[in-house]
C-alpha cells in the first residue's frame, strides 16, 4: 500500500466517506470569489474578505505545503415527520446543528489523522487543519480531486449520495498521489432550488446573495433582520435546508452512523414558546456544544421572534410582551414587531406601554412601525366590515 493509500484507508476508518488529494497550488476559481464580494454578496461577513489574500493559495496559509486533502464526512441522519417541522408553532433548525458542533467532531477526527501521518511519515511533516470555516477554497479542491461538483445551490454534491457533508481539509508538506478524475453527475437542466428558495436569493446558477439567504439571516447577520424579508422567514430559526431538501440527488442520502451527529432530541422541531423566553443560562445549557450557539442567545430569540410573527397566533402574545422588555435591544424590536404582525388590543397596549419606557433608538423605531402596521391592519378589518369593532381575542 503506498503512502496515499494508507492515508486514505485510515480517514475512512475515522468516518470520512469521501477523501481525495490534489497539489496544493493556486485557487482556480478565485476571480469568482473576488468578483462576487466585490458586488457585496457576502454582506457583513467581513472575515470573507480579510480570508481573501489567504484563499488565493493554500501554500499561503502553510508555505510548505505541497498536498491538499479533502475530507467529507456525512450528516445525514432521519427525516422528521412533515407535520412537526410545518408546524408554525415550531421552529425549524438546519439539520446540520440537531447534534453535537461538528467542528469539534471533525478536528478530533483530523487530529487522530495527522497522527497517523506523523508516524508513517515522519515528525518532521507540517500539517494544517480546516474545518469548514477556514481560509480555503475547499468546494474548489474538492470538486477537483473528484469528489462531487458543486450545485446551482452552491452547495457540494456527490453523484451517489446528494449533498449533506461537512467538508474538511488538511494540509500537508509532502507529495502525494493526486485524484485527477472529473466528478461524475451534474445539474443538468434542473433549477429546483432556484425556484424553491423563499427569498429568491440563489440570483444565478451558483450564485449565492448572502444578504438574502435566510441562514446568513439568522446566524451570521448579528444586526436586525431586513424587515420585509421577516416574513418569507417562516419558522428557520437556526439555518435554512430548504435548497438541500428539494435536491434530486439528496434522495440517495442514507444516514450516517456518527455519533455526535445524531439528532438531540430538543432541537427537532422545538416548541417556539418554550424558547423566546430563554434566560442566558438556560440558552448555553440546552445549547451547550451545538453548532445553535454560533447564532448567541440575543440571535437566537431574535429568530424566534420572526418565527412567532409569522405563526401570527395571539397565543404568542404573553411570551412576546415580556420579550419586549428582554435586556437586549435586538430581542425588544425583534418581539415589538412580532407583536405588530399579530395585533390586537393586548398587543397593542404592550406596545405603547414599552415606547413610553424604551430609550434605544432601533427598538423605538421599530415599536412605531409596529404600531403603525396594527393600525393599518385595523383600518383595512374596518374598511371591509363596518360593523367589525373588536378582535375578541384578547
Ligand atoms: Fe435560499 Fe434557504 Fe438555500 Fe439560502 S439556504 S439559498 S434562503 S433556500
Ligand atoms: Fe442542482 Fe437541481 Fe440540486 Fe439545485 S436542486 S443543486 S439545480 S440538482
């Protein structure tokens, strides 16, 4: 067994399904990469931009490197019955995050690697880790050791198994035997999750708006969400998976036996009510080591609170009322807006109750427009039944 091939039989038996090695040279596809932050697709993601003079070259990040290899593990694990997760009552989480944070997961894994590496190929190799978020092109180097291609999504994809993989890379210091194959299948004339994304933000083939894209909303935007995308928001309160689900190629998806990404039981489908209320504590003790904490507790319930205005049941509003007096301002203008979306006169009162009290400007502006919207709501039940005086709903 040469060298490579001892390397990959051991990252199989770690867990890693695909694996495949390519030189460690210039990124290919990094004019795209720069002509798409230039329009601004990534929007606050700021560290995007400061990765981009590393992205250029892996050798940038390890000048001694001469390898790259990249890892897939799968995440796949059940399918949850359709009724739960459309359920406007629950929210929604990537199925990426139902289980441990697969960064710590996947380092162990790629630790336990570079050990074995060391010992058959001596101390005096360099290596370095990427676990999804580093520095590298990786869909670029894996697509090209022909691993899979990666979608009009923009999500990688494997012709036999679909698209739900953490991808990983380690680098290396030594030659090895490279992977030149052309990745099989493609997407052919299929434009399903184009059509399917709620916020119409794949705007070309492979081309993602992060501004629109509700899981850049509701993880990595740490500011208030963009008001008139709130309600194409539904109940994805930690990622989206939509532009995965409708996939042809996930239907050949079969679960993977790991561990730590095995779903916890709470973060399928939870109950919204049983979270907007969250204390500190009570966050990083449900959400200790899961990928959810990446969103921090004031994101979190800001996503709950977009997800109860979309239920639109006035069974939200004593849950919301004390949201609108959370220490943070983020959660207050996220639940006065919620409030807005449900109405009536409980709503109401809790509104004005608050705008009396409430001195961050942002909260401020978003109580008025709440107000605003609950009057023109009113207006229009007027308008349509002029005997309609009351909501009897509260
Ligand atoms: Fe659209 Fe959701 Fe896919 Fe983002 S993750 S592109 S919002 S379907
Ligand atoms: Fe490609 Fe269709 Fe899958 Fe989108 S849904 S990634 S177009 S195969």
């Amino acid at each position: 067994m040469t060298f490579t091939e001892k390397i990959k039989t051991h990252a199989q038996k770690l867990g890693f399904e695909l694996i495949g090695v390519t030189p460690a040279e210039e990124s290919q596809t990094i004019r795209l990469y720069e002509k798409w932050l230039e329009k601004g697709y990534a929007g606050k993601m700021e560290y995007l931009e400061k990765h981009l003079p590393l992205k250029r070259d892996p050798r940038n990040c390890l000048p001694e490197a001469k390898s790259v290899i990249s890892l897939a593990i799968n995440y796949y694990t059940l399918d949850p019955a359709q009724e739960l997760v459309e359920n406007p009552a629950r929210g929604q989480i990537s199925r990426y995050a139902w289980g441990d944070d697969y960064h710590e997961v996947i380092r162990a894994k790629i630790r336990e690697l570079t050990e074995f590496i060391d010992e058959a190929g001596g101390k005096e190799l360099k290596q370095k880790i990427y676990v999804d978020t580093g520095p590298i092109i990786e869909r670029e180097y894996a697509q090209k050791a022909g691993l899979g291609w990666i979608g009009k999504n923009t999500n990688f994809i494997n012709w036999q198994s679909g698209s739900w993989y953490f991808l990983a890379e380690l680098l290396v210091s030594v030659e090895l035997e490279y992977d030149w194959q052309l990745p099989r299948g493609s997407c052919g004339t299929c434009t399903l999750c184009i059509e399917a994304c709620p916020t119409d933000a794949i705007v070309a083939p492979n081309v993602l708006d992060s501004r629109l894209c509700i899981s850049y909303l509701n993880i990595e935007l740490k500011d208030s969400i963009p008001r008139e995308l709130r309600p194409r928001m539904g109940n994805l309160i930690f990622g989206c998976d939509i532009c995965q689900e409708v996939c042809p190629w996930n239907s050949m998806a079969t679960p993977t036996s790991e561990v730590g990404f095995q779903p916890r039981e709470e973060n399928i489908a939870p109950n919204l009510l049983s979270l907007i209320n969250m204390s500190q504590a009570e966050f990083s003790k449900r959400f200790r080591n899961s990928p959810v904490k990446r969103a921090k507790r004031r994101g979190f319930l800001r996503n709950v609170a977009v997800a109860l205005g979309n239920w639109g049941n006035r069974r939200a509003v004593p849950a919301l009322k004390r949201a609108l007096n959370d220490d943070e301002a983020l959660v207050r203008g996220h639940a006065a807006w919620a409030l807005g979306v449900i109405g009536g006169g409980s709503a109401k009162d809790a509104l004005d109750a608050r705008l009396g009290v409430e001195t961050e400007a942002q909260v401020i502006d978003e109580i008025k427009d709440a107000l605003r919207v609950m009057a023109q709501s009113t207006q229009k039940v007027v308008l349509a039944d002029p005997l309609a005086h009351s909501d009897g709903n509260d």
